[in-house]
C-alpha cells in the first residue's frame, strides 16, 4: 500500500506544471552555483583576511548577492526559456543586484569609519594619556569596545 502510494507521488509532477526532471536540473545547477560561490567567497575572505573590514563585508554581500542571482537566473532560464518575461526578470536582477551591493557598501563604509573613529581616539590616549570615546555613534560591538577601553583607562589612572 505504501509502495502504491509512493510511486503515485513519484508519477505526479512534484508543482503543477513542474516535472521532476526541471526540478532535479533546477536543483543541480544551483547547487553547483551556491557551492562554487561558497568556495570562492572563502577563498577570497582568506586572502582578505588583514584587509579593511568594510571590504570583507562588501565581498560576503557580492557571494550572496552573485549566488542569489545566478540561481534566480539559471531558474529563469530554465524554465521561462526565450519569452520576453525572461528578459524582464533579468533586467530585475540586474536592479535587485545593484541595490545588494549599494547596501553592503553604504554598511562596510559606516562600519570603516566608526572604527577609524575608534582607531584615532586610542591613538589620541597615547599622545595625551587620556582615553576620549569617539564622538558619532558606534556599532554596538565597538561601543562595547570603547566602554571597555575607558573602563580600563579609569582603573590604570
């Protein structure tokens, strides 16, 4: 009864409109493309690895924006074939890929300059010996940070 009940599902298509066979190529082509990127990404982030923190984020938001895309693309590819929604779902992807990156950029540059802000107000303690938190808003991980150092400033002096 089991087994009936198995091969049933199996005859069927797994989405109306869908076969099995569209769903094993989608599922292959981007699972290749993820896994392609995924060793790229760590790659590059390795070889990053002492540069600007900023750069490091912009290049995780690129993996993630590019492999998002590919798939989306290679799916659209797939299954729209040579319509002229193909063409406007790549035009789209075009769109959301450009607002991927602007926002890993607008994000890795705020992050840069709130450590910088950071960086100069320790180097400002070794001219003066007196420890200033930077002025602007830091991220919470730095504003931890700075806590800590005026923390261990206030004991020392």
């Amino acid at each position: 009864m089991h087994a009936s009940a198995a091969g049933a599902v199996l005859a069927s298509d797994p989405l109306p409109g869908v076969h099995w066979s569209d769903l094993a190529n989608v599922s292959l082509a981007t699972g290749i493309i993820a896994v392609v990127a995924v060793v790229v990404g760590i790659v590059m982030l390795h070889v990053l690895s002492r540069r600007s923190i900023g750069l490091q984020l912009t290049l995780i938001s690129a993996v993630t924006v590019v492999t998002s895309l590919a798939g989306v693309g290679d799916i659209t590819y797939l299954m729209l074939g040579d319509t002229g929604y193909r063409t406007i779902m790549m035009e789209l992807m075009i769109i959301a890929g450009v607002a991927g990156f602007l926002v890993a950029l607008v994000v890795g540059r705020r992050l840069t300059r709130a450590s910088r802000s950071l960086l100069e107000s320790v180097q400002k303690t070794g001219d003066s010996g007196l420890y200033i938190p930077p002025d602007g808003a830091l991220p919470a991980e730095l504003a931890g940070l700075s806590d800590g150092l005026s923390a261990a400033h206030e004991r020392l002096a």
